[in-house]
C-alpha cells in the first residue's frame, strides 16, 4: 500500500509540473501574440499616416499643376488677344521708289512713285470670360438641379480634361459639399461619374414626386400669354419625365392651360411650336375683340363749360346672331 501511495504520489507531481510547464508556456505564447498585435496595429497606424500623407501631397501637387496649367493657358489667350489686335490695326507703310533722273536739257523730271501696302485686317475674337460655377451650402433641389446644368454650359464652352475638371471641382465646391468630394474623389475620374453620384448624394429621395407634384399644380394664370405657359410647363415635364413625347407635352398643355383656349386647340395642333403659333393668334384676336367693343370714352360739354369724360352707350352695336330678336 505504501509503495503504491508513493507511486500515486510520484505521479501526482509529476502531473503538477506538466500543468505548471503547459501554464507557463500558454502564457508565454498569449504574451507573444499581444505583442505581435500591437507591433502589427502599430504598424498599420503608421502605414495609415504616411499614406494619408501621400494622398494629401498628391492632391497638394496636383492642384498646383492644375493652377499651373490654367495660368499657362490664360497667358497664351492673352497673347494671342495681343496678337489679334496687332493685326487688325491698318498701318501705313509708304515705300518710295525714284527713277534715275535723266539730263535736265532733254529728259523728263524726275519722278517718285508712292505705293501703301495695307496688311489684311483680321478680325479679332476675344475669349469668353467665364467662371466655373461653385455650390456650397445649399439644400434646395432646384439649387442643385442648377449647378450641374450651370457646370455642363461651362464644359460646353470651355472643354476641360478629366484632371483640370477634377482639380475644378476641388476648388468649386463649398461645405458639406467639398467634405463629401474629399471622401468620394478618388472614385470618381471623370464627369458623368461625378454627375451621377452628385445628384444621388444630395437630390432627395422624393425628387421626381416634388417635380410631379409641381406639374400638376402648374396652371395658366389669369394674365398670363399661352406662349409664356407652354415653355414653361414643357420644361417642368422634360425635367420629370426627360423621355416625354411631344404628344402628351401638348397633351398636359392643354389640360393646364385656359379651357376656353384649349377648346379651339385641340385637334388641331400635334407639336408645341404649333401650339403656341396658334394660340398666340386666338389670343390676339380675343384682345382685338375686347378692343373692338370697348371703345374710348367722349368728352361731352358741362353747364360750368368744361367737358366730362363719359363712355357712350350703345356706340356700336355687336352682331346680332340669326333669330335674335
């Protein structure tokens, strides 16, 4: 029994040290995985500020070659501006030319021909000053809708390559606007890209019903001409729906429009230009009618002996239709 206690014993203590080896040599390990974490966060958070510092170089750099190229391309219009003036201004060059005089006894007098050589007048075309358009701390969706119509006339007049346009718009946008291209620019190269994730991160959600519900609520004012009405009520369906036929425009129009004038246009106009031709001329006519039966007032003499301003009853007598009495 006691050899076998001893045994035991042994054993137990033998399986102590391995617990003690396997818990030092677990913790050893643990430790060296927390250092190797932190080494490698360390790691990444400088990896993450030198590259963040490139990135902030590399936009510094290439906004100055940007500036830098724009100012080249400003000298060089200037001059040729220069050169254009100089051109189209007429400058006298007299160029005298004598014959040999002959002996003053026989020959003829000496004579001088004078010749103006008129250099071709070129006309002068100076560059269109424009500024590219900027967008700051506005919310309104017409204000935006604005900024990029505003920014596509300018490319219509003034090309710019994708790097000039993407050093432009750094320095064109203003706010939460400039904050949200600092974060999305390195995804974005050239402009429709930058159109299209423009208007999904600033036009509200509900655009299109704003634009419907505009529509529907756009009517002819009293005082207002159909011509004014019908521009204006196509540019509110191009801007809702852009791929609209010209048959249903026409068709809202008249629905919008004044009912006593769509009466006489339906049916008998498929296009908006005709429409407002037509139109245009019913309108005038109605204008000459109200002219025609309105006439000026008469001055007629008073006892004291000056005149009052009367309007004369009866004065023309509108047409009488067939079975009037």
């Amino acid at each position: 029994y006691d050899n076998h206690a001893l045994g035991f014993m042994e054993q137990l203590q033998g399986l102590q040290e391995a617990v003690d080896s396997l818990g030092t040599r677990l913790k050893e390990a643990v430790d060296s995985t927390l250092c190797r974490e932190e080494g490698l966060r360390a790691a990444m958070a400088k990896l993450g500020e030198e590259l963040k510092e490139y990135v902030d170089a590399s936009l510094q750099r290439m906004d100055r070659v940007v500036a830098a190229c724009l100012q080249r391309r400003d000298e060089q219009w200037r001059e040729e501006l220069k050169q254009h003036e100089a051109k189209s201004r007429l400058s006298w060059r007299p160029t005298r030319s004598s014959t040999p005089a002959a002996p003053i006894s026989t020959g003829p007098r000496p004579t001088t021909d004078v010749t103006l050589a008129l250099p071709p007048v070129v006309p002068s075309t100076p560059p269109i000053r424009m500024e590219f358009p900027k967008f700051g701390e506005s919310r309104s969706s017409a204000d935006i809708v604005d900024f990029i119509e505003q920014c596509e006339n300018f490319l219509t007049l003034r090309p710019l390559c994708d790097a000039e346009l993407m050093g432009t718009l750094n320095a064109v946008l203003k706010g939460p606007a400039r904050s949200w291209w600092l974060a999305t620019r390195s995804k974005i190269n050239t402009w429709v890209q930058f159109k299209k994730a423009f208007l999904e991160a600033f036009l509200p959600s509900d655009y299109q019903a704003e634009i419907e519900e505009q529509l529907r609520a756009h009517v002819q004012a009293p005082q207002q001409c159909l011509r004014d009405f019908a521009y204006d009520h196509r540019a509110l369906c191009l801007k809702w729906r852009p791929d609209m036929g010209e048959g249903e425009i026409v068709h809202r129009i008249l629905s919008a429009c004044n009912p006593r004038l769509a009466s006489g246009l339906r049916g008998t106009v498929s296009t908006v230009e005709q429409l407002v031709k037509v139109g245009s001329l019913i309108e005038r006519d109605w204008s000459n009618t109200r002219d025609y039966w309105s006439p000026p007032s008469q001055e007629v003499p008073h006892a004291g002996g000056k005149g009052a301003r009367i309007s004369p009853q009866n004065t023309r007598e509108p047409p009488v239709a067939p079975g009037d009495p």
